[in-house]
C-alpha cells in the first residue's frame, strides 16, 4: 500500500503485472444499496445520484444519463461497494514514474472486454433469480430483494465502466447503454431507499425520546437541570410517536408508488431491450472504429488516471471542517466525490482486476453522508406538513438536526479514513 502522502495510481507496477497478473481480488459485495430516489411531492432535498453541474438534461424520450462528454462524470444511481484487495504492488512516487520500457499496461481486449462480459453475466445471472425469487409464492422475500441489489450492482458496474473507458468502445453504443442503464438502476433503488430511510429515522426517534440516566444525589443543581431534561423528555417523547407516524405514512407511500414504478420498469419493452443489449455484451464487446478509435483502445491507463485524478481535484476542493455552521450547499461537493470515488473503484478494478482496499472506509463513511443527507431532508420535509401539533413539529426539529449532525460525523470519518493526505490539502 501506498504511503499516505503519495496520490493514487491505477497504474500497475511491472513486477505485478509480469508475475502473477493483475490481481486476484475479485469486486466485493456492496456495503449497502441506494441510490437517491427521485424526489416526491413535500420531499425535497439533494439527490445524491443526480448528474452534477454540467450534465445535459434529457429531452422528451431520452433516456436519463450521463453525457457523452469526458468532462465532469455524471451521476450513476447506487453506492460505493466494499471490495476486496488485490495482489498487485503500486508503483512510488507519482503517476507515470518508474515505468520507463513498461508494455505490460493493460488494454480493450485484454482487460476491458472479460469485465464487461463478467459483469453482463452476472446481470443476466441476477435478473434470471429476480424472476424467480419474484414469483406469487415468493414475492416480496429476502431473495428477490439480494437479487434486485445484485442486479444494480453489476448494472452500476457496467454503466460506470461505459463511462470511464468510452474512447476504448463505440462511443454511440456505450453512450446510449449508459443513459438506459442508469434510467434502470434508479428506478429499482428507490424503493430500497426509502425503506432504510424509514427505518433510519423511525430508529433516531426512540433513541432521542428514550429515557435519561438519574442525575446525582444531593445535587441540586443536577436536580433541576434533570427536570427541565425530563420536561423536554416527555414533550419529545410525546411528538416522537406523532412524528414516526407521519413519516411511516408518507415515506410508505412513497415506497409503494416506487415498488409499483419497479415493477412496471421490469414488466415494459425499454427494459427488455436493455436486457438484450446486455445478453449481446456478454458474448461481444463493441469495438471502435477508425485508427483514433483502435489508437485510443490500446490502453486502459489514460482513462483510468483521468478518473483518478479527477477524484483528487474532488476530494481537495471539499469544504475544510472548520467552516463554521452546517451549510446543505455543502452537500452536492460530496455527493460529487462520492460518485467520482465509484467510478475510480470501478477503473481500479477493470485496471488491477479488484478493488482498492485503502477507499473502502472513506467509500462507507461517504454513503452514511448520502443517507444522513437524505433522512434530515425527509424529516425537514415532514415538519412542513401543515396543521401539525407543536410536539410533533418539535420532535421533527429534534430529529433534523440529529441527521444533520450524522452529516457532520461521516465528513469527520472521511477525512480520518481518507488515505491520501495530500488530497486534503488547501488548493
């Protein structure tokens, strides 16, 4: 592993690649779901998984996507994975030293090619136990829910390796398997969503209106500071049951209306021919065309360090912590880098055939920004319910600002798990 105060490579080192190959590491498991749902009616706030400044909006049956420029990523619904190490040693110093004579760098055929097929394979894989797990007998189990998980898992995958890597493929093709591949992954990550997002909030309201340890004897002081807490304990805990009865109520519904777009999604033609296009990746990986286009495939490292890089610029421009009160403007800066830290993963392992261990802590403690974010929206979004008790809307404040400081404490665990100090730094 690298030292802290070096940047990060994607570039394998010679001895990795000329011995054992580039790594054993297969992709891990995700460490949880969830891509930002589409806002609903009284639910605003910032969708993590929304394509960033820049991103061209989609027309009138257009498929919702990433642009076709290699500028700014846009967004791809989902969560960072957790991933397992590969064998493969980096190289010191920064990108591109010690590689003088290297012709072990990794291309098209090569590397890119088995990932996409893998990965297709898997979707096929995973969308075959989704029908099944997904019959009358056994719907709504655990099992289709894993194989929903799986199935944005691999589509994730693809579509963020589409992006990274699009000068190594037909362009037109992978743009427009990018954009349906996105359209599909969050359409079926809503309603996981808003279920962990009821499930986050309705758990912070009975730890907040849970009782208080006894204060001392003998200390008056301590007995009245523990009378006015068990006067505001008992108007809390009075609001917190009305307030989880109002979230159930709307987050439910939301949920609902979200499992019924999934199953219409997987039930229309759009989604069979994304099947399809996916069942044709499997067996063949669309090459370019033209000398640029071939010239352009010969390596994957290009494409790989621009992403990389990218997610440094990122990660350095991010709001130092010591900025003052909470600012929500804040939060589209590090839904961006948690995007960018996705798309880097994903190179990482098309390049070294597994994951970086070193991001899988920073990977986590950014989705735990993402769902603090989006539960202290919901539950703003909550107390503006009109014609509400005062306890309840009391309750609902309590509870924002309980979610607020959960965004605080996943920045905080960033920036102590980031392993690259230097991106840290102040530009």
């Amino acid at each position: 592993m690298r030292r802290p105060d070096q940047q990060t490579t994607t570039r394998p080192a010679p001895e990795a690649t000329l011995g054992n190959g580039n790594g054993t590491g297969p992709a891990g498991p995700d460490a949880a779901p969830g891509a930002g749902p589409a806002a609903q009616p009284g639910d605003p706030g910032t969708g993590p998984d929304t394509p960033p400044a820049g991103a061209r909006s989609a027309g009138p049956g257009e498929p919702s996507g990433p642009p076709a420029a290699t500028g700014t990523p846009a967004a791809l619904p989902g969560t960072a994975e957790t991933g397992t190490a590969e064998t493969g040693t980096a190289g010191t110093g920064t990108a591109g030293a010690g590689f003088t004579g290297f012709t072990g760098e990794p291309t098209a055929e090569g590397a890119l090619a088995p990932y996409l097929r893998g990965q297709a394979a898997e979707f096929l894989r995973s969308l075959r136990l989704h029908h099944e797990y997904s019959a009358p007998a056994d719907a709504g189990g655990h099992g289709a829910a894993e194989a929903a998980r799986a199935l944005r898992r691999a589509a994730r995958r693809i579509g963020g390796s589409l992006h990274t890597f699009r000068a190594a493929l037909d362009p037109h093709w992978a743009d427009q398997l990018r954009g349906e591949l996105a359209w599909l992954t969050g359409i079926l990550a809503r309603e996981h969503a808003y279920a962990n997002r009821l499930a986050r909030l309705v758990d912070a309201l009975h730890l907040l209106s849970g009782p208080t340890l006894p204060a001392a004897r003998g200390a008056r002081a301590a007995g009245e500071a523990a009378g006015a807490d068990a006067q505001g304990r008992a108007a809390l805990g009075v609001g917190a049951a009305r307030a989880a009865a109002l979230l159930e109520r709307r987050l439910t519904l939301a949920r609902t209306r979200s499992h019924s777009a999934a199953l219409q999604a997987l039930g229309s033609s759009r989604f069979h021919a994304i099947a399809d296009a996916v069942a044709l990746l499997a067996s063949e990986v669309p090459a370019p065309s033209g000398h640029a286009g071939r010239a352009a495939a010969a390596s994957l490292l290009e494409p790989a360090e621009l992403a990389e890089q990218r997610l440094l610029t990122a990660v350095a421009a991010l709001p130092p912590d010591d900025t003052g009160p909470y600012n929500e403007a804040q939060d589209a800066a590090w839904h961006q880098a948690r995007l960018l830290l996705r798309l880097h993963r994903y190179a990482h392992e098309v390049v070294l055939g597994g994951a970086d261990p070193g991001l899988t802590a920073p990977g986590h403690a950014l989705d735990l920004h993402r769902d603090a974010v989006e539960a202290a929206g919901a539950a703003a979004a909550a107390a503006r319910t009109p014609r509400i008790a005062p306890a309840t809307a009391y309750a609902l404040g309590v509870l924002h600002a309980d979610q607020r400081h959960g965004v605080e404490s996943a920045r905080a665990a960033f920036r102590e798990t980031w392993p690259y100090a230097t991106a840290l730094a102040a530009p």
